[in-house]
C-alpha cells in the first residue's frame, strides 16, 4: 500500500476480463475513420497526438462540427488564466448550429424528437427539426415581446418535455442564459437557484406526468419564486390541463406567447464567449454553485464527443434516458444530437410505468440503435431480473453507455448481456457538469474492461496527480486532473469568483497553474486502464490505508445476493476510520446475521483484509440524487446521529429514515 500521506490509493481488485469490439464496428467507426484519415497506426498512437497538440485538434474540430458567422482568429486564450477563453474573435450561436442550418441544408423534414408520453393512451408524437425551428422563432419573439434582452437569465422548471428544449434553444436563440432546475427539484431549491442568477423570466408548466397521473408543479413555481423581485413574468406550459393558480399581472401561457408571434426572428450573432447557460450543481457546502458555460464551446464538443463515443450516423436512433434538467440532458438530449441533426427519443416517465419492461418496449418498438443510461438504473432493472428484457426484441442496439457514477462490474456484465446480447460495447463515459462533454472514455474501437471508463478522450491531457502534483504511476491512485484546458470548460461560478478558485484551480496553482481539480479520485491499472474511485471526500482511510467506498461497493454488489450497497467511514479511535456497509438485498434473499458474515468474507477475498466491512446492515432503500448518486453524506449522517441537512433534493427523502443508527 502506498502511504495514506501521498493521498494514493493502490488498486487493490485487478480486472482481467476484456471485451473486443465487434470487428465491423471498430473499422467503420466515426472516430477510426478520422484515424485512419490522418495516417495513425494504432488508437493509443491517436489519443497520444491529439493530448500533445490539443490546441491543433481542438481547433480541426471547431471548423469541423461548428459552423462560425465569423472565424475566430484565436483557438484559446490563457492570458486571463483561471479564466481561460475559447475562439477568441468569432462569432456564433448554438442555436444556429443546433437547429437552423438543418432547415437551410434543406433536412428540415428530419425527426429530431420522437416523444413518448408516461401516459399509455396517449399518442406519441415527432418534432421535426422545421416545426422546433418555427416554434422557437415564435418562442424567441414572445421572449422579446415580454422584455428579454441578452444577457438576461431565464429559469426553467419543466418537465422532460421537447418543449422545454425549445425554452433553451429559444433563450440561446436572443442571447438571453438559461438556467434549467431539474423539475423534480422542491420549490425552495428552485427559489434559492433563481434568486441567485437573479432570472427575468421563468418557464414552469402546469404540472407534469408521475406514474401515469398528472402532478401539479406551477404551484411549486409560484411559491419559488414569491418576493423575487428580479421575476417579471413567468410562461406556463399546459401539459396536463389541470387547474393552477393563475395571476394576471405575471402568468402568460407558453400556447398564447407563441400565438401570432412571427416564425421568423433574426438569430443573434454572439461572440463565443458569451454565456450559454447556468447550471448549478451541488458542491461541498451546502450553497449550490452556478456553473457557467459558454457558446462557443457548446457548439463543438458535445457534437464532437457524441460522434466519436456514440458513433451517431445518419440513421441511427438515439436514446440518452438523462432529464434535461441536468448535465447529461443539456449535452446529450438536447445541444450534442440537435449539432449532429440526429433522431432522438424523448421519454416522459420513469422506467417502471406501467410496468418493468417499459425502457424495453420503447427500445424495442423505436428501434433504438444507441442506447445511454445509468448504473443506478442498470442496478434497479438487474434486480428486476432477466425475464423483463427476455421478453422483447432488442437486437437494434448496437451501442450501450453509461454515465454518473461506477457501473460495477456485475452490473456492466448484466447490461451487455440483457440490453444487447453481448454484441454491443459498453461506453461508460466519466465527465462532469463542469466539463460539459466526456472527457475519459472508450471509443467503438477500445477492448473495454468492465468497470474502466479507458483512456481520457483525444483533445485531453487528462491525468492522475498526487498531492504535491506529481503524475503518479500506473498502478497507483490519485486526484484527476486536467493540465490543459478544453473547449467545453466551465467558464466561471456565477458571481463567486473566490469559491471557483478555491475549488477547482487553487490546489496545484503554485506547481502546475491552470491545472484543473476535478474533485474524483482514480487509478490506472497495469495497462493504463482508468478506474474511477468517487469523489475527492468518498475516499476513506482505514488504518493509515486509503480505501474509495466505490471500490468497497463495488465488491459488495458482485456478491450474488446484493442488489446496491452504500459504504460509509466511522471514526475509529484506533483506525482512523471503520468500513460500514449499508446493503440492499436482492429480491427474495433473506437478510441474516450468516448473510452479514458472509459479505465480510467476500470483501476479505476480492478486496483484502484492509477492506472488510467492520458493520453490515441491511437496508431497503438508500437515500439517492435525482440523478442516481447514493449520498453517502447523507448515510453517513443518519447512520452517526448527526444531523442531515437539507435533504429536499433527494429523489427519495423517505429512505433517509430506514438507515439504522449504528
Ligand atoms: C460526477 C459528476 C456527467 C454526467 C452526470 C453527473 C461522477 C460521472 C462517471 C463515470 C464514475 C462518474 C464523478 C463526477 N461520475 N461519470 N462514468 N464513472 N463516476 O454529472 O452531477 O456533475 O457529477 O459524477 O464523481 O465527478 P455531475
């Protein structure tokens, strides 16, 4: 073990099994064939070009998948480091890039949304890419009508609905930032994220679809935003036809804004630097922090990443099951596909409505080619057992990937059978808000073990940094680390200045400045495969050792009777910290004391005796994010007796309740 000092950790589990790409693949890939074209011999000879002279690579790829008003006469700008800046001297609008060079390439009759309503009797429906462009145009002339100028921020609090990427693209459109809650979110998580970026407007619908039955969610918007002096007005979606709340003096409906407004609006020309969006993401503390993003660089890697990872073609269908409400929605349901003019499925509801086989059915009757999701989701469909997916036809998917967190093995080795017959890689995909597009990852081309996301992305000099910022060596473990800056970067925390510093530029400043800190811990194996161990703050120190809870997870779930697992520290007075594992059980297994000693010794023979849980408790649920994360703080706290803070944003407080005091 290396010394709990340096902040390394070993890789204590080796993974030997590797999974070839189907040969036909791998050859006709997009990413191969750019390979190919520039004369590499070998993938590895590719990534290792394009890290060194990022600046040239980044620079082909915004001409390639970006199309400018102006060129840039610059590729980056680091003179204002941590602010670095991207095409410095163009100008452009995503919104151009997403939606109006289709209609002029004359592809205007394309699909970009097939929606799918959580309500079974009601009809699916398809958005061209000619109707977003019109409804936008008039979007985009109702925004202006009610005051909006550029610059000005706009919160939207709707649910997974094409309109509510129309709202984005309608913002993008004028210049005006917006900034998506994920709609699920409570109405003072909403309120505190619309004081803080101060929005003029803000889009909200009637209510939503939950388990096939309409939801109110205007009234939440209402109570979010009561005494917001900056909330001039806010436009409200009919979705479900329930009745709301309405005043006169504020709520328009989105159906009235639009009505004759013109379907022509003149698309803002904007530098590239001009702000996008603001999405705030959770951080240590417990004030959200406002990540801001940029247009410019939306207008070239989430395309780029998604070509290349996903190999999207023209006819492929594309299913990324995130909410646009977050990141991964932002990217990759709504700016990534849009830049590509790809078909995109849009599904309202969650994945047990009315039954398990839902996601399936959906596969199965779009004929999805490409199919993105989460380990959490993987987790929940497993335990559901094989019987769901057996009974559908799921031989379109020719590509899987996965994002959020670890996919464990057990659960990578469930997915590429059930979703795919084994015929499909798995592309698990490790970015962040932050980062805005993938960073490390496979490509159709890479032998895949389970568990690794690969090799950091070509454009990237990604890489694993000891404390003093030393690059550790293969084998061993640190903090994550991007030495050179990339298009789709943060550009700053809206207004907070000295926490952006803080946490992500401040700790290698005085080695290595402009070296960002992404907050994860990683190791490389022996042939430089990447295994992502969590969070900066998820890494515990047993004994003087230290140990990632994702690993100690990860070796729990492999055990056959456990459905998910949670592992948190306990202070020890002699160790420093205990291993505690809170373990859901699958379906039908009995939880016993045998049972408990049973995944001690299981632990000790993947993991080592370092790593053997001191306590073991079986749970039936644990406390997650909406987006899938289990909050081990959260655990952590209840389990201790402390207290749990603000728990509102959590998919299911009611979990928090069942995690014994220990
Ligand atoms: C954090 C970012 C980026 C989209 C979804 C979450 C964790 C993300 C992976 C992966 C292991 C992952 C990291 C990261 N994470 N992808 N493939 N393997 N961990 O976005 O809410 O900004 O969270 O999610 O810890 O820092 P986010």
């Amino acid at each position: 073990m290396a010394e709990g000092k340096t902040g390394t950790t070993k890789v204590l589990m080796e993974e030997t099994r590797i999974f070839e790409p189907p040969k036909a693949l791998a050859e006709n890939c997009n990413a191969w064939q750019w390979a190919k074209k520039k004369g590499f011999k070998t993938e590895k000879e590719m990534r290792a070009w394009c890290g060194e002279h990022y600046l040239e690579f980044w620079d082909e790829m915004a001409k390639t998948y970006a199309d400018w008003y102006k060129p840039y006469t610059k590729v980056m700008d680091d003179s204002g480091m941590p602010y670095f800046k991207w095409f410095t001297g163009g100008k452009v609008n995503v919104f151009y890039n997403a939606i109006e060079r289709h209609i002029k390439a004359g592809k205007g009759a394309k699909v970009a949304y097939h929606f799918i309503p959580e309500p079974t009797d009601q009809a699916e429906k398809d958005y061209t890419y000619q109707e977003i462009y019109e409804t936008v145009n008039k979007l985009a002339n109702g925004l202006k009508s009610l005051g909006v100028v550029k610059g000005d921020r706009v919160s939207i609090y709707m649910p997974m609905l094409p309109e509510t990427v129309m709202a984005m693209l309608a913002c993008a459109k004028i210049g005006a930032i917006h900034s998506l809650v994920f709609s699920g979110f409570s109405s003072k998580g909403f309120g505190d994220r619309v004081d803080d970026c101060q929005a003029k407007v803000v889009f909200t619908s009637d209510g939503f679809y939950r388990r096939g039955k309409p939801m109110p969610l205007k009234p939440q918007a209402d109570e979010a935003t009561k005494g917001i002096q900056s909330v001039k007005n806010v436009i409200v979606l009919k979705r479900t036809g329930i009745e709301v709340p309405w005043n006169d003096a504020k709520d328009v409906w989105f159906h009235e804004l639009i009505k004759g407004q013109s379907a022509e609006c003149k698309t803002e020309e904007l530098d590239a630097e001009d702000r996008l969006f603001i999405l705030y993401t959770s951080g240590t503390t417990g004030k959200p922090k406002g990540i801001e993003h940029a247009h410019g660089g939306y207008c070239v890697t989430p395309a780029q990443t998604l070509h290349w990872v996903f190999d999207l073609k023209e006819n492929d269908v594309w299913w990324c099951t995130a909410d646009v409400g977050w990141i991964t929605g932002h990217s990759y349901v709504a700016y990534g596909p849009l830049c590509l003019g790809a078909t995109t499925i849009m599904y309202e509801g969650s994945p047990d409505f009315p039954d398990f086989g839902r996601w399936y059915k959906i596969i199965q009757e779009q004929k999805v080619t490409v199919f993105y999701t989460a380990p959490t989701a993987v987790r929940m469909l497993m335990k559901q057992g094989e019987e769901w997916p057996a009974k559908y036809d799921l031989s379109s998917i020719r590509l899987l990937g996965s994002v959020g967190e670890p996919l464990n093995p057990e659960a990578y080795i469930w997915y590429r059978k059930n979703f795919a017959y084994d015929k499909a890689p798995i592309m698990d995909t490790w970015w962040q808000t932050e980062t805005g597009c993938f960073v490390i990852s496979p490509l159709p081309m890479t032998p895949c073990k389970p568990g690794s996301v690969a090799y950091p992305l070509p454009g990237f000099n990604t890489t694993i940094y000891d404390e003093e910022g030393n690059e550790v060596p293969l084998g061993e473990g640190g903090n994550i680390v991007n030495p050179t800056p990339w298009p789709s970067m943060l550009r700053a925390f809206y207004k907070d200045e000295v926490r952006y510093k803080k946490e992500y530029w401040d700790m290698y400043w005085k080695v290595k400045p402009g070296t960002y800190l992404a907050g994860d811990k990683a190791t490389r194996d022996k042939d430089g495969y990447w295994f992502v161990q969590g969070r900066i703050d998820d890494v515990l120190s047993v004994a003087g050792h230290r140990i990632a809870n994702a690993e100690v997870e990860s070796s729990l779930v492999a055990h056959k009777d456990v459905s998910e697992a949670a592992v948190i520290g306990k202070p020890d007075e002699i160790k420093g910290e205990a291993i505690i594992a809170f373990v859901i059980l699958k379906k039908d297994v009995k939880p016993s004391d045998d049972l408990a000693k049973e995944l001690k010794t299981h632990v000790r023979t993947t993991m080592g005796p370092l790593a053997i849980p001191a306590g073991v408790y079986f749970v039936d649920d644990l406390p997650k994010t909406r987006s899938g994360k289990i909050m081990r703080r959260v655990v952590k706290a209840k389990a201790l007796g402390n207290p749990t803070g603000d728990t509102s944003a959590l998919a299911n407080p009611e979990a928090v309740d069942g995690i014994p005091l220990i």
